[in-house]
C-alpha cells in the first residue's frame, strides 16, 4: 500500500472527476520528504495537515466542479428509481477512484451518506457529498497491490486490475485509462509482451513525458532551482531574472529530450546544445536566437550536456562561491550510485572562509586534509575540483583571485580511475559510462517501486539494464519496459 504522492493525486482526480483540462491543486498541500532522492517513497502518509487540506480541496474545489463534470452519472431518468440511479452512480465513480471494483460494503457506505443527505437536499447535492466521500477515501488515496487470494506467504499473481494500475502509475504517474483497464478486464495483462505493448503505448502520453520529466528532476536534484539564492556582490549576474532564466533553460532542455529524443539519458549528459535565452547565451558565451527569445543555441566547447548547465553547477555551490565537496557528492551519488557516509559527529562541517588570496580549490584541500576525512573526500575531492572552471552561479572560468583555477580532476570507476580537466570532460566521459548506464535503471527503479532495492530485485533490475543498454542512446522508457515486463514486478508475496 503506497499514498499517492501530489503528482498522482492531480492525475488520479483529473480522471475520477472527468476534467479536460489538469489543474494542478495539490501544489496547495503540505511538501513531501524525499528519501534516496525522491519523494515517490513508501513512507509517504496523511497526517492531520494534509487529511484537512484534502478536506478542504474536496469541499471547496474538486467537488463543487465534479457536480457539472458527472452531471450525466448522477442525473436520473424518469424511468428509473432514485436509488437505482444513486448505485450506479457509486459504483462507477467508486470504480474509477479505487482503481478497482466497488466492495458490496463500500457501496452501502456510501448509499447511506446519499440517503442522509437526500433526506434534507436535492440529489445533487447528495451527489456532491458522495463526491467528497470518494476523493478522501484510504482506498482512493493509497494504491494497493495485495493480489489475488492465496495461502500465507505464497507468492501470487496481483489482480489484472491490480497490474494495469501499477503499470500505468509506473509509466504516466497516474491511473489506468480505458484501454489498459478492458486490456486488463480481458485478462490480457498477463504475458510480458502484452505488458510491454501497452507500457509502449503510454510512453507516447504527454502524461508519461510529464512523469519522466519529474523523474530526471528529482534524480538530479533540481526541485529546488526557485528557490535558489546567491551574494549578488560575489555574483553580479545574480538576480531573480537570471535565476528564471537558469531555470527555464534547463526545464525546457529536459523537456525537449523527454519529448523528441525519447528520454535519452546519453543526450541528456552530452548534447552540444540547449535552449537558452539572450541573458543565458551571454552568460555562456554563445550566440543567441534572433530576438533574444528563448530557443536553442549551441553551447561553447567549454560546456557538455546538463551537468554544465549553470542551474545545475548553482544547485550545487555555496552562497558564496563553489563547492567543490557538493558536486562531487552530487557525481558520486546521484550518477554513479555509490554512497557517501555522513562525516563523524565530532567534525565540525563549516566550509572554509572565502578568502582574496587562494582560489577555492586551495581552501577545500586544506579544509578536508583531516585524517579523519581522507576516506570520504579522497572519492569527492577529485571529481569537484575537476569542475572548478565553473564559479558559483555557474560561470566558466580560468581565472579566481587573479590565480590560476586548477580544474584537474579525477573519477574512480568500476574500471579504473579517470582523469580529467574541466567539467565538459567529464560530462563526455559519464554520457558513455557503463557504471553511469548501470546507476540510472537503479534510480529509476527507486523513483517507480518507491523504495530502495532489495536482493530480491536483482533480478528484475538486471531486466531493466538489460533493456536500457541494448540502445546506445540509454532510453529511459526502454528500462521501464524491462521492469514491467519482469515476473516480480506481477507477483506478490502473501504476508
């Protein structure tokens, strides 16, 4: 049982209450944690905040506007019973909502809220109330998997229903539309290839471009890229319109690699362009589009995908300068997979001063010399000091203090180790590493199962590599298939 996050609670009532158009709504409620990255977890719950904004949305907003949406559900027909009318009602919004078919108990829940309300009101504003029933319900707002009936702790198949939720929610972030739900009331979700036709269907949903979208950036770390704020006196190019534009070039880079380069994670690291606006082109030195709009432009040969993006190389700096410990984590963590301790409690984690007369590599290496730290930092260091030809906000640099900027670098990999000058230089070398062409199938897995992995994934992991390698292009919807074609990803064990 998982609660939907924000992302598919929009999704989920976009489709219960019938809407055309997506209007986000749970932007309003309380933020989610993120653990391992992502705030698609397990763990998620509904605390007494979120049960009264959910109260609230569905009071106020979604059921109000669900009365005209369904008009045709709950209206009835001279020839018809009342009561009749009000069952059929239930049962197919419950249907929608739940995800599933409408337990006999369910459906005398709610015909009883119909009847109170009756008593006192017209039928539609019953309806309404039933609405509201629905959209605050345990079973609309988490998803289950519990699978068909079965001896303790056999292994079972999970409903059709059941599979054609987790697959839908694991390509689009939302629930089943019509053909995947007659796909499944057929019984024909059961073998891998028809799991796969229909994941490759989706894949081509605006929906699922939006999912994937929300995937790299919470992998990369970016949900954060509006709230992001700098010392405009050590950064002159500061401000909130360069921080708009920063944004707005990575958003709309992703978005055009989701949608026409299908989510190819080897574009994403090492594409020669983006699409900058005349503030970011002269920022990065490049020429711009004709009236300064945003569009694509080719990036200088001092820059190579995302990873030299100025959003990103801001994400992770300091207030006031660079970070060479902060992009080395970011690398060795979110890239290649590989886990960095917390420093020992007794360490003092306070960054070195800025200072007019050393560059920050100097500062950084003098500041993690500690013995104590070597262990740690002698994976780091290395890989963000090679990106030290970018400042704080980003900017391309040869010069710090009048001191020369030393960018060499170095990467350990499964192979051996790498060495490097400059951020453009690794950014090359990850686009075509195998330990970076392992790592993302295991995020993405993260981000889809919301959980970490477990021995007893290795299995279907090694189906999601296998199908994410098998193009040069490293396609992420390709690792999604190898997922949802696995046996583990439709069965269950029965506690």
């Amino acid at each position: 049982m998982r609660r939907l996050t924000r992302a598919e609670y929009d999704n989920s009532v976009f489709t219960v209450v019938k809407h055309p158009t997506p209007v986000p709504m749970a932007q309003l409620l309380a933020p989610e944690d993120a653990i391992l990255g992502f705030t698609t977890h397990d763990r998620l719950q509904v605390t007494s905040l979120l049960a009264d904004q959910l109260d609230t949305i569905a009071d106020q907003n979604w059921g109000p506007v669900a009365l005209g949406n369904l008009a045709t559900e709950y209206e009835c027909a001279g020839s018809k019973g009342e009561e009749e009318c009000a069952r059929s009602f239930i049962k197919a919004l419950g249907a929608r909502a739940f995800r599933r078919q409408v337990l006999a108990e369910e459906e005398a829940d709610l015909l009883e809220l119909w009847r109170a309300v009756r008593k006192e009101s017209e039928p539609k504003k019953a309806a309404e109330f039933v609405i509201q029933a629905v959209l605050t319900s345990a079973s609309f707002l988490y998803r289950t998997e519990l699978g068909e009936p079965g001896k303790p702790g056999a292994v079972v198949w999970l409903t059709q229903r059941e599979i054609a939720s987790a697959l839908s929610f694991a390509i689009t972030g939302g629930p089943p539309d019509a053909e995947l739900l007659a796909a499944a009331d057929a019984d024909k979700l059961v073998t891998a290839d028809a799991r796969e036709a229909q994941a490759r269907r989706l894949l081509k949903t605006k929906e699922s471009q939006a999912y994937l979208e929300r995937f790299i950036v919470e992998w990369l770390g970016l949900s954060g890229l509006t709230s992001i704020n700098k010392n405009n006196q050590v950064f002159p190019d500061f401000s909130a319109a360069f921080k708009d534009s920063s944004r707005m070039e990575t958003m709309t880079f992703i978005n055009h690699v989701v949608a026409n380069e299908g989510a190819s994670v080897k574009e994403l690291l090492s594409a020669n362009y983006t699409f900058a606006d005349g503030r970011m082109s002269e920022f990065y030195g490049t020429t711009s589009t004709p009236d300064g709009t945003r569009g694509r432009v080719p990036l200088p040969a001092n820059r190579v995908g995302i990873l030299t993006h100025a959003s990103v190389l801001t994400t992770y700096s300091l207030f006031d300068s660079s970070s060479p410990i902060r992009r080395g984590k970011f690398v060795l963590t979110r890239l290649l997979c590989r886990e960095v301790p917390p420093p020992p409690p007794s360490i003092i984690i306070i960054p070195p001063a800025v200072t007019p007369d050393s560059t920050t590599r100097a500062r950084f290496a003098a500041h993690t010399d500690n013995p104590t730290c070597a262990g740690c930092h002698r994976q780091l260091d290395p890989i963000g000091f090679g990106m030290e030809d970018y400042d704080g906000l980003g900017k391309y640099r040869t010069k710090e203090n009048g001191l020369d900027v030393d960018a060499s670098g170095s990467v350990e990999h499964s192979n051996g180790k790498f060495t490097f000058k400059g951020g453009a230089e690794l950014a090359k070398f990850l686009a075509d590493s195998d330990d970076v062409a392992e790592c993302v199938p295991l995020q993405l897995f993260r981000y889809v199962m919301g959980r970490d992995e477990a021995p007893v994934d290795s299995s279907m992991l090694a189906d999601m590599r296998g199908r994410f390698r098998a193009d040069p292009k490293l396609k992420l919807g390709d690792a999604l298939v190898g997922l949802v074609r696995s046996p583990y990803f439709v069965h269950r064990r029965n506690p």
